[in-house]
C-alpha cells in the first residue's frame, strides 16, 4: 500500500509540473520581468521624491505611482497572455 501511495503522489507531481508549458512560462516570465523593471523604477522615483519637498516631491510621488500602476497592469496582462498561450495547446 505504500508503495502505492508513492507512485500516486509521484504521478501527481509529474502531472501538476506539466501543467505549464515552456512557452506559459517564457511569456509570464517576459511580463513578470517587465513588471518587476517597473516596480524598480517606481521604488527608484520614491526614493528620489524623499529628497524632493513641496510640487517636485508630489510629482515624484504622483510618477512613482504611475509606474507601479503600469507594473499592475503589466502582471495582469502577463497573466491573460499566459492564460491565451495555454488555451492554444
């Protein structure tokens, strides 16, 4: 019976890591890259607006937060390409 158990564990295993394409996981990739570039540059122009005060700092602030909207909306995006490229197999 264990050995049973093992097999089927394993075999669950093998199948949930199948789940995922090469190309789902280079398109996600692409995108959580992406996203991930975003985020930096927002954090970069967060830490920019510290040293800022008065309209230049609230600019800084309002840019960063455009940025991390723009990561958003990249994940997501990422997230509907990977779900696309999944319906196609």
């Amino acid at each position: 019976m264990k050995t049973f158990v093992k097999i089927l564990g394993l075999a669950s295993l093998v199948a949930l890591a199948a789940c995922d394409s090469a190309k789902e996981n280079q398109v996600e990739n692409a995108y959580e890259n992406k996203a991930d570039a975003l985020d930096n540059q927002a954090d970069n122009m967060e830490a920019m607006a510290d040293n800022l005060s008065g309209s230049a700092e609230n600019a800084a602030e309002n840019a960063a937060d455009v940025l991390e909207n723009k990561a958003e909306a990249t994940r997501e995006a990422g997230d509907k390409a990977e779900d696309a490229v999944e319906k196609q197999q």
